[in-house]
C-alpha cells in the first residue's frame, strides 16, 4: 500500500493489540486485524489473545504480525491443568459480558504480558481488556481503550467500573462521533482523550457486480436487536407489489428457528430464505440490488459499509449510532425510523421500482465508501499517537487537578456540620 509524505516521515513504533480471541470469528477480531495489517507498514505489530481454543485462527493473519497467546485452551494443553485456571478472575470485571471465560491464570498471564511489555502503544479491545491496561500496563506506553459497543449497550455497573479505570488511560477511542460525545457528556475522563476514528474496511477483491438482480440482502447475527423479524414482516408488503423480488439473510444465531416461522407464517418461504453464515460476505452483497438493516441499535454498522463497498445502496433504520454518520440520505441510500416496518418497505420498493435511482445510489454508495480505506484510517490513528505523546505533560496535569479538586470536595463535606433536627411544636397541655 502507498503511502503519502506526511506518513512516510511517521515515527515506527511498536503497537500491542489486546484481544479477546484472535482465533476466532467475529467483528473486532475482523477489525482489529485490519488496523494491525495497516499499520504493519510502518510500525511493528504485535496481537496479544487472551485465549487460544484452535490450532489456526479462522481469519487469515498478516505475516508481518505476531500473535501471542496467553491462555492456551486447546486439547492437550497444560493450561486448562492448572489450579488458577479453575478460579473465577478477580482484575478482569465481573459485570464484562465475557466474565465467565476469564479465570485468574487469565489474570495473572496478562498481568505478566504487560508487566514486561516493551511497546510503545497499547490497544485494548474490549472493556475487560481495557481494565487490564489501565492495570498493568506500563505508564511510559500509550494507554488506548478501543471501544467496539455502544457506551449505553454497556450495563450501569459497567460504566461505573469503566469511568473509574478509564481515568488512568489517554485515549478512549469509539467508531462513531456520535458515541464519542456521548462519552465525553456522561463520564467524566480529566486528561483522556476521547477520539471517534471508523472501522477500516477493505475493498472486496475478485467480485463481479450483478446489476440485474431482483435480491435484497441483509446480514448479521440472529438476535432480537437486530430486527429481522422488522424486515421480514416489511418485506411481506414488497412481495405482495413485486412478487418476483426475493430476501436473503445472512447469519447465524439464537433466532433462527423463531425467524423461520415468521417466514412460514407469513406465507413468505417462496420470498424470503434464510442463508446461514458467509464468510467473507460481499460476494453474497453483490449479487444484491440493495442491502438492508432494521436494527434498533448499532455501534458502528460494518455490513453497511461492506455493501457500499461492493457499489450497492443500502436502506438502514436510523438507529443509534452508526448508519447516519455512513448513509447520506437520499444520495448512497436510505434512512428510516426505527421499528417502522411501513417506512421499511417503502424505501425498499421506492429502489425496486426507481432502477437509475438504484444504479445512481450505487454508485454514490463505491464513491463514499473510500473514507473507510486504510491509508486514512491509519493517517487518524499516526496522528493520535502523535497528539496523545505531545500533551502527555498537559494531560497528566489536568489529571492531576481533577484529582486534587475532588480530595477538596470530599474533606469539605467532611466539614460540614451536622444538621440538627428543628425542634418539634411544644406539646399540647
């Protein structure tokens, strides 16, 4: 990849990517991956899994980036012998979703990894992980939590966890300025810099467009937020106008078998199939006319611009937070209210019906997907490395106030007197 002046002149560093399961599938994994391949060409790589369950990862990994285990779980492992392997962990946060695959070797591992950690960026991908860093990672490093979800798809307690170790870090880093402010208004980080930098998101290679399909596609996991059952029922009224129109959902997940008696209770198993996972999946994308989504929420909205990618319009429900910083309504696609099933199916007959409407919006949709190309992607985070090195005296202050501000709060409330109860009316003789 080529790259500008500006970025051949970048200082090499050494970046750490801490991640849940590099040997798994999975969104931040996708994405992470990404990042670490685009920065592998400047900078020197390193992917740090917390756990290792396969022999090879299921996505490839550049050659250039070496991936450490810590936790090895696969059969015939000594891990898994171990008596700290039995024991819930203490430092990675119970009220983490992923509580339960974390132990205190878990700990103690990644408490080694970071003690002794030589790089001069640290990423943690996931808020547990991040907990890790604010930790044990050395403070001479740059301390970065990447946020994959939503700050509000976090529990309360959570947050409250996450507000008290997030103040130790110099960067929270969202996928949506959106969830940035949201960041910025509801906790309180003196001296961390709370940044919005997008997902990269290669472009598809060997694809061949299919511009007479009649195919609506959408793709994700199977589960209630994700509101295919939304897009099914809107999708009863576009085959009821254009029966020879046909939906394919992509994914895999705890609804299946729910969604699949819609379909048949519908009377729609002729119209709508549901396709199982694909990987990659714009090969399926552009055999597409159009790429939908009725989520009630998103953190970021990959599959959105995974179909811009592949020159195809795409309809979303205007959730939080992702699809209207990615769709420009009415140029590369749609947005529509959220759970609105009648507002679903008329953006999608409005493309049905409209066919240089739809090549048009496709071709916005190639155009516009380039802000998700890795050299700009790459430039962003270079320059907040460079940001976040250059005001580490500044930030360490306001840090340092805040703090200091608090402790005089705290001991002036300890100062008050006590109030004492107004005295009651005399009793009546």
């Amino acid at each position: 990849m080529k790259r500008t002046g500006r970025t051949e002149r970048t200082e090499r560093r050494k970046i750490v990517f801490l991640l849940h399961n590099a040997y798994a599938i999975g969104g931040t994994v996708r994405t992470t991956l990404n990042l670490a391949a685009a920065l592998a060409d400047h900078h020197d790589v390193e992917i740090v899994s917390m756990r290792r369950h396969r022999d090879e990862p299921r996505f490839t990994i550049d050659p250039r980036i070496t991936v450490v285990p810590l936790v090895d779980e696969r059969d015939g492992s000594a891990d898994p012998a171990d008596p700290e392997y039995a024991l819930a962990a203490t430092d990675f946060p119970a009220t983490d979703k992923r509580y339960e695959q974390y132990t205190r070797l878990t700990d103690r591992r990644a408490a080694a990894y970071l003690a002794g950690c030589d790089a001069d960026v640290i990423v943690g991908t996931r808020p547990g992980i991040n907990v890790y860093v604010s930790l044990f990672a050395p403070r001479r490093a740059l301390r970065i939590a990447q946020e994959h979800l939503r700050h509000d798809s976090h529990s309360k307690r959570l947050r409250g966890v996450l507000a008290r170790h997030y103040r130790r870090l110099d960067a929270v880093v969202t996928t949506t300025e959106a969830d940035a402010e949201v960041y910025r208004q509801r906790m309180t980080l003196p001296g961390v810099r709370i940044a919005a930098v997008p997902n990269i998101v290669p472009a598809p290679e060997g694809i061949t467009r299919d511009r007479t399909t009649k195919v609506v596609a959408a793709a994700g996991r199977l589960v209630a937020g994700k509101r295919f059952d939304l897009l099914i029922e809107a999708f009863s009224a576009v085959a009821s106008k254009e029966p020879d129109w046909r939906l394919r959902i992509y994914g895999g997940g705890a609804q299946r078998d729910h969604l699949q008696d819609l379909v048949d209770g519908l009377g729609l198993s002729g119209h709508v199939r549901l396709m199982g996972p694909r990987t990659p999946i714009e090969a399926e994308f552009a055999k597409a006319a159009m790429v939908v989504s009725a989520s009630d929420a998103e953190s970021f909205g990959m599959t959105l611009v995974e179909a811009m990618r592949c020159g195809v319009p795409v309809i979303s429900t205007d959730c939080p937070l992702g699809p209207a910083e990615i769709i420009t309504e009415g140029v590369d696609g749609r947005l529509v209210p959220v759970g609105d099933s009648r507002a679903l199916a008329e953006a999608m007959l409005d493309l049905i019906t409209d066919e240089p409407l739809r090549a048009a919006m496709g071709e916005a949709a190639l155009a516009g997907s380039h802000r998700y190309d890795a050299e700009p992607i790459v430039a962003r985070y270079e320059d907040l490395f460079t940001e976040l090195t250059s005001t580490r005296r500044r930030r360490a202050w306001a840090r340092s106030r805040a703090r200091a501000a608090a402790w005089t709060r705290r001991q002036t409330r300890k100062l008050r007197p006590t109030p004492h109860p107004k005295p009651g009316p005399a009793p009546t003789p």
